[in-house]
C-alpha cells in the first residue's frame, strides 16, 4: 500500500485503477454504487452507463444514474486531470469503500455480473439498479456512491454534496434501526407503566354474572387488584384501593354470603347481586361494559368527599395517609382518622360503602381527645395565671387598662387583679371546642369570668391608691389554640 494518506490508491495511472465510482474497461460493476439507477439510459445513446466502462476523455456520471453533469463539473468521486490530489499523490485510489458502497468481495472473477442486476438484461422486469424511466420532474436518480479514483476531466473543484448526503443517510439508517430495535425490544418485554402499578390483568369473564360474581369474590378476600382488573376503567387515584385498605375492612366487615344469579343474556347491562357486608344484607345492581370483548364492571367504586368538618387536618383511611380531599373507594367497611396528635374523629370516622356508586353516610366530627382537653386546660390555665399576676397596664388575656382614666393617670406597675370565687370554678372547668371553620383550633366560648382590680391614680397633683377600677378590661377574653402548632400559643379574642 502508498505510504500517501489518500484513501487507498496505489500510485498507478487513474486509468488502470478500480474503485467504487469506476470500472476498468470489460468488467462489469459490484455492488449498490456500480449498477444504473433510475432514469439511467440503457447502453447506448450519448449519455455513458453508470457503472460501465469509461472512455478516455468521457464525462462520467454525476452521483447516480439517470443525469450527466453539467460542461466543465467532474463527476462526483472524480478529480480533475489538471488539479494535483489533495493529499499529494495524483491519480490516488481509496483503500476502502465510501459510506454506503459495498467494494467488490475478494476472488469475485472479473467477469460476473451485479448481483441486483446489470445493465442490459434481455426482457422481464428491471431489478434494483436496472435501466428505468427517468425520474419525475427532472431529478437525477440516487444510487449509494462512494469515492471513485481520479481521472481525466474538464476542470472545476471536487463536489462535496453528495458525501454529505451519504453522512446524513447512514446516520438516518441508525437511527431508524435503533427505533426498530427498541420497539422490538419494548414489545417482548411488556408495556410501559404510567401511575402506581395497582392494575392488573384485565379479567375476562364470559358472562356478566361472572364478572359480578368474580369482583365480589375478589373483595371479600382482600384481594384489591384482582378486584380492579375486573373494572372497565379505574378511577384517576387507586392508593386507596390496596389489600392492606381491604385487609381492615374484612376484618370489621367482610363479605359474606354472595349471591349473584346467572345472567347468560349476552346483551346484558345490569347484573343483580346479594351479600352481606358485616351485619348488615345489601341488595346491589352492578352496570356491565363488553366493548372489551369480554364482561366489565362499570363505576364499580365510591367517590367521597371529605372536604367538609376535616379542613386543614392530617387524615388516613384504615391507617393509610389521604392525600386528597375528593377519594375512591371499593365496597368495604372503612375507618377515617386524623393523625393530628391532640384531635380525633371518633366514631363518627366510621362509614360503610354498601356498593358501587353508594353515597355514604359520613360526618366527620373532629374533637379534642383527653390528651387535647388536658393540654388545652393546661396552657389556658397558666395564661391566666400570668395574666392575673401581672401588674402592668397591659396584662394579655383581655385584662388590659388603660392609661387615663376619667382623669386619673394610671400608674404602671401599679395594677392589681384578683379572681372571685365565681371566676376560679370556671378556670377549672375550661373545656375546649374545635372550631367548625379551623378544625385544628380549640377555643372555650363558653368562659366567661370577671376580675377585680385595684389601681393606682394621680390627678390634680394627688396621688390615690387601691382605687377601684371599673373601666374595661376586667373580663377574660375567648381563649383559643392552635392545636396543630409546636408552640401551642394561647390567643384571646
């Protein structure tokens, strides 16, 4: 091999040489870039062959069959006889095929023809490569090309267009098997996911009182996603559809005694079913779907709402946390909480979904358990304590005087307050409400108590001490707290 870099070429006259955009005389082209392509005129006529012998001082064609170039442009691969070789060494044969353009295999005798067919095969249809009609409006036909060796021209640079439509082609051709190869792929490895994986096969029951009777079966052993895969659509959210949800709710009430008559009308809508759900016999109507193919329960879950009395609290159904205030649940029995460490929903959490598209009967009522209503007494108690004890004009608690008092300025520090024996009975029975509006809020609306306070004036010059003072602030406020806070404040009102 040259020891010159172009690619391959051995040194010797152009003419000689063979490469992947030329023959040598008598020997018929090898592969994609040797053979005519559409439009290409058959042997004969003015235009050269593509892929045929070239004559000295002949014009070959430019990138595919079916075009000639313009007077005075090389064909593409071809350098003119004029112009030295850009890599020093004229006349240079590449070593290795372009892009796209398979060279002739080793031992391939001179002779044997194109594998896709050559130019000018007696009758039958052309094959890939043959002779054809010329391309519509005018545009040359494309065959695969690669650089030919230099040879004899008429002048004009190396035309580049066609590498880079080669570059860009290859790179398509990745790309497009990449996609093929991934899809493939995709498919023999199952379906892409979207939200929770809580689904699961669809069933395929062949009547509608099987899909019917499968679902209820599925429910009373908790088996949440075998109880899905029996419904023609899942609602958006399904993270209340779980076997741990079910696995409470048969615990405090399973499904028993299921009766569903056989339906074997094939257009049948609505299937009727009986059970019961605890202690407690339910009669129920089930809409079937077989757009699928196969029987579908239709709306088969609850919506509930719970925005209503549960406002601004941390809530969980049968211990798992809610995350919304609008949510789905499957037939069952079921248990809402609130993990608010001083508030609890009581029994009035507990609710019954009967069957599909029921509307429970739920009132969510939050109060302050016993640890709320202590800490609540607690923290009232000791505000008022301070309060009381404070000889401030301001004191909090509602029990603020003012400066001047017909004429009297009060002197700060000087302010005395005392409970009654009226007062100091209801401190010790102060009992905390949530708030209907801000259920984290306990307050007592129902304390009332009145204060004594004494006073130390000045007017006219003179000083006056232990005055009685009757002006305002000699009542406690409504207490309220916060109960989901950390510092647990005490605010009057």
């Amino acid at each position: 091999m040259s020891s010159n870099y172009p690619p391959g070429g051995d040194g010797s006259d152009p003419r000689n040489s063979q490469g992947f955009g030329e023959q040598a005389p008598n020997q018929p082209g090898f592969g994609y870039g040797q053979q005519p392509g559409y439009g290409q005129n058959p042997a004969g006529g003015d235009a050269p062959q593509y892929g045929a012998p070239q004559q000295p001082g002949q014009q070959p064609n430019y990138g595919a069959p079916g075009s000639q170039p313009s007077a005075g442009q090389p064909g593409y691969g071809q350098q003119p006889a004029s112009q030295p070789s850009p890599y020093g060494a004229p006349g240079q044969q590449p070593a290795q095929p372009a892009y796209g353009q398979p060279g002739q295999p080793a031992g391939q005798p001179s002779g044997q023809g194109s594998p896709y067919g050559a130019p000018g095969q007696p009758g039958g249809q052309p094959g890939y490569g043959q002779p054809g009609q010329p391309p519509a409006y005018g545009q040359p036909g494309y065959t695969p090309g690669g650089f030919g060796p230099t040879g004899p021209g008429n002048g004009g640079g190396r035309s580049k267009l066609p590498f880079i439509i080669g570059g860009g082609g290859l790179a398509l051709v990745v790309v497009v098997v990449l996609i093929i190869v991934a899809v493939v792929h995709a498919s023999h490895n199952g379906t892409t996911a979207s939200g929770p994986d809580n689904s699961s096969p669809t069933a395929k029951a062949e009547n509608a009182s099987d899909a019917v009777k499968g679902y209820l079966d599925a429910l009373s052993t908790g088996d949440a996603k075998k109880a899905l895969s029996y419904l023609s659509e899942q609602p958006s959210d399904t993270s209340l559809m779980t076997d741990d949800i079910l696995k409470v709710s048969t615990k405090e009430a399973p499904i028993t005694a299921i009766k569903v008559p056989q339906v074997t009308d094939k257009y049948a809508y609505e299937v009727s079913a009986s059970y019961n759900l605890g202690d407690r016999p339910v009669n129920a109507k089930f809409e079937v779907d077989d757009s699928s193919g196969h029987y579908l329960l239709s709306d088969a879950y609850a919506t509930v709402d719970l925005s209503v009395g549960t406002k601004g609290l941390p809530l969980t159904i049968n211990g798992t946390k809610v995350a919304a205030d609008k949510i789905y649940l499957l037939p069952g029995s079921y248990d809402l909480e609130t993990t608010e460490k001083y508030i609890s929903l009581g029994s009035s959490g507990k609710f019954l979904v009967q069957q599909p598209n029921d509307y429970p009967d739920i009132e969510p009522k939050p109060v302050l358990n016993s640890a709320g209503q202590a800490i609540f007494k607690k923290k009232v108690t000791e505000a008022i304590d301070a309060c009381v004890r404070s000889t401030k004009l301001t004191a909090g608690c509602g029990l603020d005087v003012p400066a001047t008092v017909d004429g009297y300025k009060i002197k700060d520090g000087s302010v005395h307050r005392t409970l009654d024996a009226d007062t100091k009975a209801k401190v010790k029975s102060l009992k905390g409400t949530l708030d209907y509006s801000s259920t984290t809020v306990a307050e007592d609306e129902d304390f009332y108590g009145d204060v004594n306070i004494t006073v130390t004036g000045v007017k006219g010059g003179k000083t006056y001490k232990n005055l009685d003072y009757f002006g305002g602030g000699e009542s406690f406020g409504t207490p309220k707290i916060d109960m989901s806070s950390s510092a647990l404040t005490v605010e009057w009102e």
